[in-house]
C-alpha cells in the first residue's frame, strides 16, 4: 500500500483523537468522532497487516459489545455506592 494512505490514514486518527479532547462536543458528536477513531485504526491495520483487519461488521460488533459492557459497570458502580446521613 502506498505510503501516502498510510501518512493519510495516520494524520486521520491523529486528528480526529485530538478533536476528543475538546469539552465543547455533545455527546451525540463524541461518540461519531470515536467510532470514526475505531474505524480509523482498523484501516490502518487493513494497510499495513493484509489479512489481520476484522470486517467493518465485526468491529461494529465488538464496539457495541464493549458499549454494552462499559453501561453495565457504570451501572454497576453507581448501584454501589452508598450514601450515609451525616447526624449534625
């Protein structure tokens, strides 16, 4: 693959990871600029290494499992926690 896809496809994800770091995103705008780091990276890695990408399917996949499971320890962890009246 020529290198200018590769430059292109890094100068991509650089980009894109920086814009993440704004505090002005809804979250609807964070979480494209996430996917688009995730599918990013997977071009890179359909580029450089032939055969070790996973299908745009599957990486959608694992990313919505990940989704899932990062809900649930949120969840988890906001049921834990235990708030104790402070007598005065």
């Amino acid at each position: 693959m020529s290198t200018s896809v590769v430059e292109q496809l890094s100068v991509a994800e650089r980009t894109l990871r920086e814009n993440l770091h704004r505090h002005d995103l809804d979250p609807m705008a964070r979480q494209h600029l996430e996917r688009a780091v995730s599918h990013v990276h997977e071009a890179q890695v359909a580029t450089q290494e032939v055969g070790k990408a996973r299908t745009v399917h599957r990486l959608v996949s694992d990313l919505e499992k990940v989704e899932r499971l990062v809900e649930k320890v949120r969840q988890r962890q906001s049921s834990d926690v235990v708030i104790k009246s402070i007598r005065v």
